[in-house]
C-alpha cells in the first residue's frame, strides 16, 4: 500500500467525504505516525480558509485519506474516501503552507 510522503506536501486533491460534498484541499502536513492522515487546508487558501489539525483528537476531525483509493479524475469519485490530485499550489502559496504546518498542533501549545 502507498503511503503519502512528505513530498505529497503542497498537492491540491478533491476528496468525497463522508456526508459533505467533494473538498478541493491542499496538503500541508503527513502524519509520520499513521501514514493515512495528512494535514490539509482547504483551498483556494484565503484568511477564512479552515485548517485540519488531524494529530489531535479525531473529535476535531481527525481526516484519513487512503492513497490507493485515488481516482483518475472527479468524474470518478464515487464513495467516501476517494480522491484525486487537481494540481500543486504556487510559490507562494507554498510558503503559507510552511507557516500553517508550524502552526501548534498539541493542545497544550494552543492553550
């Protein structure tokens, strides 16, 4: 099984989620510990854009996206879970990302 790496950072997916409608995020983070957790914010970045902290407890929602289930394209999106890779963000929208993954990430440093 595919696992994301680090250099998966920076990508612009869609994703079906469970109950919403399909997501275009980007990933700014890969959880080393679980290799189906990535960090993500949704996209096109904006200062209202929401950002997952998917490290913490899954009650503030935790999001694992399974390599293997990517698709082709959106048109192929069809259960929870599958995804596919739109693009990858500009220079400088790749330097946000780098301020957002050094964003505290424990419930101690954000209290």
């Amino acid at each position: 099984m595919s696992k994301w790496r680090k250099s998966d950072i920076g990508k612009i997916i869609v994703y079906r989620g469970k109950t919403s409608p399909d997501e275009r995020v980007v990933i700014y983070d890969i959880d080393s510990r679980t290799p189906n957790t990535i960090g993500f914010v949704e996209y096109p970045i904006s200062l209202n854009s929401k950002i997952s902290f998917p490290f913490l407890s899954s009650k503030l929602g935790c999001v694992g996206i399974i390599k293997s289930q990517k698709k082709e394209s959106e048109g192929y999106l069809e259960k929870a879970g599958d995804w596919c890779f739109v693009g990858k963000v500009s220079k400088d929208e790749r330097k946000v990302l780098e301020i957002i993954a050094k964003t505290p990430k424990n419930l101690s440093d954000i209290c």
